[in-house]
C-alpha cells in the first residue's frame, strides 16, 4: 500500500509534504481533518500546494467521485481549482485565506453590510451554479469557506465544495470557521 501511494504522489509531481497549519494531527499541524481525508500542505514541482489524502479507514476506496465532482465544479468558478488527482489523492491550488467570523468582524466603515451582502450573494449564486449542474452540495463532505484574497484584486469568496447537511445549516470546517451560516441552497 505504502509503495503504491508513493508512486501516486510521483505521479502528481509532490516533492514534499509540510506539516503546517491550524488543525492538528497528533504534534503534527495541518490543514484540515475530516472522516475521509486530511488535508495537508506540500510542494509539487517549487509551487505550494493543498493536498487531500484519503484516509484508509475512510468509507470509500477512492477519492475519484469526489475529484470528478470537484473538477465538474471548477468549471463555473467553484472550489479550490484541481491540478491533478489519483485514487488516494487531490492536488489543490492552495488559498490563502481568512476565517469568515474574522472578515465579518473586521468590516468596518461605510459600506460594510453592502460589502456583506455581496459576500452573501456570490455564495448564494454559487450554490446556484452546482445545483444547476446537478451536484447535490450533500454528496461533498464537509463545507469550507474560504475568503480568497487574489493579488492586486479585491477579497473573493470561494465555497468549498464539502457541505455537510447538519439540522438545516451547513457546517462549516474542518479548516474551521467555527460558525454555521444558513443553509445557502
């Protein structure tokens, strides 16, 4: 098994992987922990990446419906963009970005809930566009939302394409927001 995800990580072009972030994986800090994959930082050929690692206990062989998914969503400008995946892995552009509790508290100023209201509506129509393509937001996992921050470019938003259903609200982590917003579907 090990030799085999070995190759897998060759194949995606992975030089190495970094224990960074605000999870934690034992002593180990990562980017996020969820029932099916953890999500590590790593290097792929100078460029820093997002890498999802499914887990081997987790309740399905492969990460390919979920990449197929997430690439399907890429298409109208959804979810972090795929550079590449294998059976075990997904090789993510990684986003810099800022906790949605954090941005909300540091609007300030004229023109903050209109700023907010953007927010709100890009999310909205995002959703829009996966129930469009037919993506049930329930097949993804668990929900993250990313505000992105695009050089030179003004704040973005970028849903995540995990969402899990939880007593109406979508839950929003495992990279961890620590709020739940309303159901945006």
């Amino acid at each position: 098994m090990a030799k085999g995800r070995v190759r897998q990580l060759e194949k995606l072009g992975v030089d190495s992987i970094v224990f960074e972030g605000s999870a934690r994986m034992g002593r180990l800090g990562i980017l996020g922990l969820g029932t099916v994959g953890v999500v590590v930082k790593c290097t792929a050929e100078g460029a820093s990446y997002a890498l999802k690692i499914r887990r081997t206990d987790a309740n399905r062989p492969s990460l390919d419906e979920e990449s197929r998914i997430t690439i399907l969503a890429n298409r109208v400008g959804v979810g972090a963009p795929v550079s590449g995946h294998t059976r075990d892995f997904i090789l993510m552009k990684l986003l810099d970005y800022e906790e949605l509790a954090d941005w909300l508290r540091g609007l300030k100023g004229e023109g903050r809930r209109q700023r907010a209201r953007r927010l709100v509506h890009s999310l909205f129509n995002q959703c829009r566009k996966l129930d469009i393509m037919g993506v049930d937001h329930g097949q993804l996992g668990v929900a993250t939302l990313m505000l992105d921050e695009v050089p030179g470019g003004p704040l973005r938003d970028r849903l995540g394409l995990r969402i899990r259903r939880k007593a109406g609200c979508a839950g929003v982590g495992p990279v961890g927001l620590g709020v739940l917003v309303p159901p945006l579907w």
